[in-house]
C-alpha cells in the first residue's frame, strides 16, 4: 500500500518513513501541504499521515476543503496537540483517526494499516490464490499452511500481484504501487525482489514472466494446460 507522509520536521519525517517502509508500505513525505496537494493531485494514495503544523499553516483547513470536493482517502492525523478540543477539530475537517506526538512507531504503522484497510472498495484482509494464503492484519504470507518469511518489499510485490491475479502486473505498476517515487522502473530493482519471491513461494511456480509485459500470478505449474 502507498503512504503519504507530510511532516516539515527532518528527522521525524525520516523515522516515520523508515518505520512506514519497514513494515511494507511505499511512502512519499514531503515537508509541507503544497508539495502534499500537487501529489495528491497525481497520485492515487491508500493512506495519509498528516501532521498538523507545516510551514503553510495548519493542514486541517486544506483537508476540509479537499473533503467538500468529495475525496475519501483516509486520513490520519498526527500533531503535538492532544487536548480534546483539538482531536474534536480534526474529525470535524475529516480526519478518520488522530494520533498525539510522541507515539509509538508500532501503533502508527497499525493504525494507518487499519485505516487503509477499511477505506471504500479495498479488497478484503484475507487474499488466497491456490495453496497461498496472505493475511493483511497479521502481515503474514502462507504457503500449504507453512509461514513464509519475507521481506517488506516481497510482500509489497506479493499483495498487489494477489490484487491482480490472473491478470499481467508490468513492472511499472509494480513499482508505483510497492516503491516511493524516487524507485527507477528500469533498474533491475524488481528482477532481484520478485527472484527472492519467487525462491521463497517455492515450487510449483506461482509467478510466471510474460515477457515484454510484466508479471502474472496464475495457476500452480503443474495445473497449467
């Protein structure tokens, strides 16, 4: 899932971004809200940490004007200011959570997986293709009942091709989806992820190559005709 992170203080933003990209997700984090809206505009996001105090102002004003225009991405709001009168005015403007500064890096990365997860027209927690099982409140990946251990960034890979199965994945979706937007579609970023998922999935092959297109996740190879 892709995160948007806005938070003008450096070493926070780099800690949050670190935590968020641990834990599996493709974070964009940008300073303020104009660098935030011109994103927004471009980019279609499953979650938004928001921080209240940016150099522009105070973000709640641009969210309630962004959510008169109807947009629904859930927000999370993230701010020194914890006093009832404060979480009040961010649910007002439209916040769907709020969470106090200082936090614990283990509950905002639930809380915005929570988030992300209950938005409209998300697919259900619980993805199976075949003898695959994937488990979105546990981040845990199964394989013939047997827990795979995978990497934040193969489980990325493996959640959006569960998305798409039976359909081809090219290597450009894969990157929007599972990278920030500083990844190079071009580089062999994804060759050396979906090598190390395909090792780990084991046999029979799950992920076959449709070259010159990208990637389908279809039937077991012995079950192919």
């Amino acid at each position: 899932m892709r995160v948007l992170l806005v938070e003008d203080e450096t070493d926070l933003r780099d800690l949050i971004t670190a935590g968020l990209a641990s834990a599996g997700y493709a974070v964009d984090a940008v300073a303020d809200w104009p660098q935030a809206d011109m994103l927004l505009t471009l980019t279609e996001y499953d979650c938004v940490v928001l921080d209240r105090h940016v150099p522009s102002g105070d973000t709640l004003r641009a969210l309630d004007a962004r959510r008169r225009t109807g947009w629904s991405t859930p927000v999370l709001c993230l701010t020194a200011l914890h006093a009832v009168t404060d979480r009040v005015d961010g649910f007002r403007a439209g916040a769907d959570d709020y969470l106090a500064k200082p936090f614990a890096m283990v509950e905002l990365v639930m809380r915005v997986g929570s988030l992300a997860r209950r938005a409209p027209g998300r697919l259900p927690v619980h993805l199976t293709h075949a003898d695959l099982e994937l488990d979105g409140a546990r981040r845990e990946v199964r394989r013939g009942g047997i827990l795979l251990s995978l990497t934040p960034k193969e489980y990325a890979v493996l959640h959006h091709l569960l998305m798409h199965r039976e359909s081809v994945v090219t290597r450009t979706a894969l990157v929007e989806h599972c990278w920030d937007e500083m990844a190079d579609p071009v580089s062999n970023v994804v060759d050396a992820v979906m090598a190390g998922l395909r090792r780990k999935l084991g046999s029979p092959a799950l992920i076959r190559t449709v070259r010159g297109h990208g990637f389908l996740l279809g039937p077991p190879a012995g079950d192919r005709p």
